[in-house]
C-alpha cells in the first residue's frame, strides 16, 4: 500500500510538472506576450516597444529558463536600467528592494507571483477565492449526493417497476442539462419578471460574504442538478445488480422485511461503486463550477480562472491551473484507496 | 395583432411540417422492415429507444429543412423588435411574426434557434467520428500489445483528462493562438489519423490479393490526403475541402477533448475481448497483428462503441454549447446555441424568452441522445 501510495504520488508530481510546462508553454507564446504587453503598457506601442517591453521584464528568454525562474530552480530574472542604473526583477517587488530581494522566487519557495490583473499576490487572491468555491462546492455536495443515492437506491430496488422508470427518465434527463441550460431555466423561472415567480436571486455576487436561501439556492441547485443524474444512474446500477445476488435472496426466503433487507444487507455493497463515481465528480463540477459562477456573477476560483485566461494573467492562470491539476489528481487517488479500503477483494499491487 | 401562445404554437408546428412528414416517413419505413435491419431496426422494439430517436431525427430533419423552416432571415434586424415578446407581428408585413419573439439585436429568435440546429448537427457528429478515428487508431494498439507503448499512451491520455476542459478552451480557442498556427499543426496531426486508419485497415483485409489492395489503398489516400490538404492547411487547389480557421479552431480542440476518453474506452475493451478463443484461432490461423486488431477485435466491440459513440455526440454538443456560452471561437452573428444563450442570458431577469428556445433545443437533442444510447444498449444486450 505504501509503495502504491509513493509511485502515485510521483505519477502526480510528473503529471503536474508537464501539465504547468504545458500551460507555461500556451500562455507564453508571442501573441500572447505581445496582448499582455499592450494591456499592461500601452495599447499603441509599435512592435519595437513592444519587444523592449518585454525584454526589460525577462520574457524573452528561453522558455525553459522562464519555466525554471517560475518553479523557483533558476535564478529570478534582473534587469539594470542603463540610464537610470535601477535594477528591476521577477523578484524584486515593492516590499523589497534589490539589495534584499531574494535569489530565487519560484512556488517551490512558496511565492505564485503577482498578478497583473488584480495587481495582488497570486496567493492571497486564489486562497480567497478558493475559500468562496469551497463553500459552493460543498453545499452542492450536501444537496447531491443524498439526493442522487436516494433516487438510485429507489429505482435500483426494484428494477423495471414504474418508479424505476421514472427516476431513471429523470436522471438522464439532469444529465442532458448542462449547467448553463439549467442555470438559465432556473434563472427564468425563478428569479426573473416574465414568469413573476421572484422567489430567489439571479447573481449571487452577495453570496461570498453573506450566503442566504434567496442568493445561494439557485447556483446550488444548478451545480448538483447535473451531477444527481450520472450518480444516481450509478448507483442505480450498482443497487440493481446486488438486487438479484443470492444472499438477498436468502434473506428474503428466511423472512427478513424488504425494507431491511434493502437497508441492512444491499446499501452497503451497492455503495462501493457510487463512492468512486462520487469522487471523480469532482473534476465534472470543476468545470460546472466556472460555468455557474460566470452565470451567476460569484467571485470564486471559477470566475477567476476565467478572468486570468481571458486577459492572459499568465502567473494567476498557471496557479489555477495547479489547483486544478491537484484537485484531480488527489480525488483520483483517493478514489483508488478508497475503493480498496470498501472491496477488500481487491488488492492494489 | 399579437399571437397567443396557442396560436404561436399552430403557426410553429405548421413551419415544422416538412421535418414531421419525414419523421412520419422514416418511423413507417423502419417498423415495416425492422426485422431486416438489425441493430437499427431493434432499436424499434424498445420505446425509450424509439422515442430517443424521434427526438434526434427530429433535429437532423430540421437542420437538414432549415432554410424552409425559418420564417425571417437568422442575420436580419428589424427595427422596433428588440427584445419584443413572442407572438408579436412584424410591422409592415403581412402574415409575419416573430414567433419566439426577438432578441436584443433585433432578431428573430425563432429562426435563429432553427439555424442553429445546423452548426450544431455538423460540427458535433464529425467531431465525434475524428475523436473515435484518433481513440480507435491509437487504443487498439495499447490494448492488444500493452508494455511501454501502451504505458506512454495512457499517460498521456490521462494527463490531457486531467486537463479542466474550460482550461484547455481557453488556452487553445482564441486569436492568439491561431496566429501561432497551433491549432493548423494540432490539425495536421489529428486529421491524419482517418486517413492511416483506413490505410491500414484495407491493407491488413487485402493484402494477400494485392490487385484489389493496391485499388483500395490508392483510392483511400488519394481521396483522404485531398480532403487533408484542405481541411487542414487549406490548400486544396480545387477549393472543394475547405475549413474556415475560427471553425477549425472549434473543431480540434474539441477533437483534443474528446479522442482521450475515446482511446480509455477502446483500450479497455480491446483487454478484455483479446483473450477470446476467436482471437487465438486467427492468431493460431497466421493472420497478422492489425487484421487480428482490425477484423477480429474491433467489430466485436462494436456494441459498446456505437452506444458511447451515440453519448459522445451529445457530450459534444454540451461542449460546443460551452464554448459558445463563453464566447470563445465563434463569430458574435453566429446563431449557434451556446452564443445564442450567452447573448441572452445578460438580460435573462427582464427578458427571458431570447435564451430559452436554444437552451430548450439544446438540452431536447442531448436528451434524444441520451435515450438512444439507453435504447441500443438496452437492446445490444438482449442478444
């Protein structure tokens, strides 16, 4: 178990390594560079401003170079003003100067860098933003997964009965719904003036601070709706299955109530295969997360991821983008462990 | 005089009478035959799967009528119909409404929603079939040979799904990087997968009758590295392969997505059905490795690969769908759904009828998807 644990975690620091190089790489082409440079400077420099621009903050140099600088195992870039005789450099920031600025700036020595849209640390703006997903995250969770366990353990217990099949129509029914097709049903339906149902709110802008029923309802509501259906199938077919295995059969033919044995002898095995299924939903929701934060206008990771690769934040984008890689990466791994841990059938190695 | 919802709803089902008599049509043909047809003609047994079907031809048809359909120009502006509610008459002429209203451009919301049904029916299916050429062309190798190469191939398969897919849009789908040509040389490696599949395939069947297999072979690259030249460089000199560079943009990025899960899906099924007898005996047999890959294995993992293929449309659907919805790679006319609800969802708590139609259209075709699937794996695996 430990050698399994070790090997993937160097899988996961190989995979994060290519994966930032790669996103480095993108971010770091020359249009890309050049938009940056005119946002930043001056939206009428010519193409040799443009270049100076450039070359006087270190992005010229080699990607491999820059890519080391950034990880923090190259020395941070420094440049001498030749008239003035100031130095500037990538980790020469307003709080130091250059006597005092430390040689190497890189996430290994825990530094993100500044980001040039909201002209903040990296680090402060992701834990911040991260804090307000975390919240939304895990309250489409709450309404989710019961929800979905429910619906797959009602059609699964009786397979092919009419209950069975109207959940299940409902399931691949959520499933077909995208978040921004059910965030704009709901929105129409319940928040706007044509129908004159204004039960809830249709931006949750207010919901980072101060979450209520009427702001925070709608974005949940869209988040889990997609996720339900795909879980609920799952479990569906799991519960389904252990339904007809011959020792349910047994408990039946020894008397046992249909609700115990439901609830006694089948949950639990037929929740080893949801509980996987329930983990690699996370990346799923990574992706209904930015939707429904866009749709809705709340400023969290989401919203941010967008707002760094639209206008090409290059340091906020890449630590993005490490948040993203992990939440992958460890949910995958955890789904693994915990699979072994809930069918000791298996063995890892 | 403004329509009711009744009567917006007559006038609708009247514009859709060329795409209801032909479902009509198609529905009598395949119950006549359904013993005939195989697969498809099964699919006629189960009512989920029947009704799946309805749904998608439902849109084929109106992709393929569109232009009889639409009842005012999807690009054309009116003025004093901004954002107007359905049902309410165009001023000036006769007998026309705006039969879902307008947008905030003035538009017919209606034909735009028709129109766009053609973008998606497309894109999403061609995109589909290049992501299954890609997974096909490089999971049955991994699967049946395993070791290294396989080992190489799943890393990377997994290190593009670890990718967030907004990520990946974002990083591939803008201006900038069509100025650098990465989407052209994502292209020339994406779109020459078809063209080695079908080489391969045809050489492994035929290579013991080299007449036939010469014909075959040549006809297939020659065919297929005219349509490369065009689709992915642009420069067929007959201009009749042609990709417009927003579009190819969309296209392979998608394909990008897409060809990952389509290659984890194949590896594992090719695993499995690599250890059946009819396997050993055409090894046994002295059949080369691709005619074994090719002949003996794939078209036993046809079942499942049509169902995923049937779900994969519609995932790419909702993927298009999200590009639009955040603007990237499509032109701002463009009436494809995703663009059509980002443009309505900013005024969606004033008025909401101009995002509605697409999203309901949108979610009707992933539906009819999703239930077909439900229906051919339902029936796939009776026998």
């Amino acid at each position: 178990m430990g050698m399994f644990i070790l090997k993937r975690s160097g899988l996961m620091i190989l995979t994060a390594l290519c994966l930032t190089f790669v996103v480095f790489f993108l971010t770091n082409l020359y249009p890309n560079l050049e938009k940056l440079a005119k946002t930043e400077g001056n939206m009428r420099m010519s193409d040799e401003q443009v270049i100076s621009w450039l070359d006087n903050r270190g992005y010229t140099q080699n990607v491999f170079k820059r890519y080391g600088e950034w990880l923090g195992i190259v020395p941070g870039f420094r440049h001498t003003d030749e008239e003035e005789g100031k130095i500037t450099g990538r980790c020469i920031r307003t709080s130091n100067t250059p006597e005092t600025a430390p040689n190497f700036c890189g996430v290994l020595q825990g530094d993100f860098g500044f980001s040039t849209v909201f002209k903040e640390p990296v680090s402060t703006i992701i834990g911040r933003r991260l804090g307000a997903t975390g919240k939304l995250m895990l309250f489409a969770f709450l309404v989710m997964v019961p929800m979905a366990l429910v619906i797959g353990i009602l059609a699964g217990m009786r397979e092919g009965s009419r209950t069975d099949r109207s959940l299940s129509t409902f399931a691949i029914a959520t499933s077909a719904t995208p978040e921004y097709v059910s965030g704009v049903i709901l929105i129409a339906v319940f928040a706007s003036s044509a129908f004159g149902l204004k039960w809830f709110k249709g931006t949750a802008t207010s919901a980072v601070d101060d979450a209520t029923f009427v702001n925070f309802t709608l974005p949940v509501l869209t988040i889990a709706l997609y996720g339900v259906g795909y879980i609920a199938r799952m479990t569906r077919a799991s519960m389904a299955e252990v339904m007809t295995a011959q020792y349910i059969r047994t408990a039946r033919l020894k008397g046992v109530s249909f609700a115990n044995i439901v609830i006694k002898h089948a949950l639990r095995n037929a929740l080893i295969a949801p509980f996987t299924v329930i983990m690699l939903q996370f990346p799923f929701l990574l992706t209904g997360v930015v939707i429904v934060e866009i749709l809705f206008n709340y400023k969290g990771f989401g919203w941010t991821l967008v707002q760094a690769a639209g206008n090409n934040d290059i340091e906020l984008l890449l630590s993005c983008s490490i948040v993203a890689v992990i939440v992958v990466l460890v949910t995958q791994l955890i789904s693994d462990i915990g699979y072994v841990f809930l069918n000791p059938r298996i063995r890892v190695s | 005089m403004t329509l009711s919802w009744i009567q917006i709803f007559g006038h609708m089902f009247a514009q859709f009478t060329p795409v209801f008599v032909s479902l009509i049509a198609v529905f009598i043909i395949s119950i006549f035959l359904k013993r005939k047809l195989g697969l498809y003609g099964k699919l006629f047994d189960s009512v989920i799967g029947m009704f799946g079907f309805a749904i998608v031809m439902f849109w084929v048809f109106t992709a393929i009528f569109a232009d009889a359909i639409i009842t005012i120009q999807p690009l054309e502006q009116f003025s004093g119909m901004k954002n107007k509610v359905p049902g309410t008459p165009l001023v000036g002429v006769e007998d026309t409404w705006f039969l879902l209203g307008g947008d905030n451009l003035a538009r017919d919301v209606f034909s735009r929603m028709v129109m766009g049904s053609r973008q998606v029916l497309i894109i999403a299916p061609a995109a589909t079939t290049f992501a299954f050429m890609v997974g096909v062309t490089l999971g049955v190798p991994a699967g049946y040979y395993g070791g290294r190469y396989d080992t190489g191939m799943s890393f990377l398969a997994n290190l593009v799904l670890s990718f967030p897919v907004i990520l990946l849009f974002y990083l591939l789908v803008t201006p900038e990087i069509r100025e650098t040509g990465i989407p052209i040389y994502l292209a020339a490696v994406l779109f020459l997968f078809p063209i080695v599949f079908f080489t391969i395939l045809l050489n492994s069947r035929f290579y013991t009758q080299p007449k036939k297999r010469n014909l075959y072979v040549a006809m297939t690259l020659i065919l297929g590295l005219w349509a490369y030249s065009g689709l992915a460089f642009n420069a067929d000199p007959t201009g009749f392969f042609y990709m417009d560079p927003n579009l190819l943009n969309i296209f392979v990025a998608v394909v990008f997505v897409n060809s990952p899960t389509v290659f984890r899906i194949v590896r594992g099924l090719v695993l499995d059905i690599k250890t059946r007898d009819y396997v050993a005996a055409a090894q046994t047999r002295g059949e080369g490795p691709w005619y074994v890959m090719l002949w003996e294995i794939l078209p036993n993992a046809r079942g499942p690969l049509i169902v995923d293929f049937c779900l994969r449309i519609g995932y790419t659907t909702i993927l298009l769908g999200t590009l639009g919805f955040f603007g990237l790679g499509v032109s701002p006319e463009s009436p494809d759904w995703g663009s059509t609800i980002n443009e309505g969802r900013k005024l969606l708590s004033i008025y909401p009828h101009p995002a509605l139609p697409p999203a309901f259209a949108l979610m009707s075709l992933v539906l009819g998807l999703n239930l077909l699937a439900d229906g051919l794996r339902e029936e796939s695996l009776r026998d």
